[in-house]
C-alpha cells in the first residue's frame, strides 16, 4: 500500500517553541514561576507586533503569574519568560516583583514566627 503525502497544513502547522523567540532562551527579568505580570493601563490601547504579545496582554488584564501566562499559550516556561521579558521591554506589560532568595529573608522569618506563635495560642 503505498504511503500517502501528509497534509500541507499539517506540515506548516506546528512551530518549535525557540523559533517563536528566536532561539533566545534568557529573560531580561527574574520571572519566577509565582511572578505576577498585569497589561499596563497606558498600553491597552496598542497593538503589539508578535501575536503572543497580544495575548499576553489580554491574558493579564488581571494579574497572572508566569506560570499560568506559559498554561495559557501553550508554550515551554523559559519561551513564556523570554516573550514576557519582551513584552515587558516594549512596555507592554508591567513584571511585579518577587521577593526571592535572601531578599526579605527577615520579614519572611518574623512572619513564620507570628504564624507559629499563633498556632502555639490555639
């Protein structure tokens, strides 16, 4: 039985995830997967150029974490953080900061000893 030609729009249909960031794979900002992004008020009315910065944007109307943004389109997280890093630099969307590492350690630890505290109460 001879073979039969696959469908040209099954062929074109699918793209590798790099080539949609053009093989970067570095974000020019710390995107944890818990950090939030929200579409800023002053770009609602743009119109972005790439098609995942569009629905980036419309994605973050509320607040979404990195996470959730890479879910949404169905893409790898480190593609989901280079074109949110993108979208970002072009003004797009605003990258709300996470507290990481030792950054807040202290206000981390005296929160925890609240917490503690008030189980011990209970």
């Amino acid at each position: 039985m001879p073979a039969t030609a696959p469908n040209p729009a099954e062929e074109t249909g699918f793209v590798r995830p790099y080539a949609i960031t053009g093989g970067r794979t570095k974000a020019n900002y710390p995107l944890e997967l818990e950090t939030l992004v929200s579409t800023r008020e002053a770009a609602v009315m743009a119109v972005p150029d790439q098609i995942e910065h569009q629905l980036i944007m419309e994605e973050c109307r509320t607040p979404r974490s990195v996470a959730e943004i890479a879910a949404a389109l169905r893409v790898p997280l480190g593609v989901a953080r280079v074109l949110i890093s993108d979208a970002a630099d072009t003004g797009l969307v605003t990258v709300h900061k996470t507290i990481s590492g030792d950054e807040g350690a202290e206000a981390h630890l005296m929160l925890m000893e609240r917490v503690l505290s008030g189980l011990r109460r209970l």
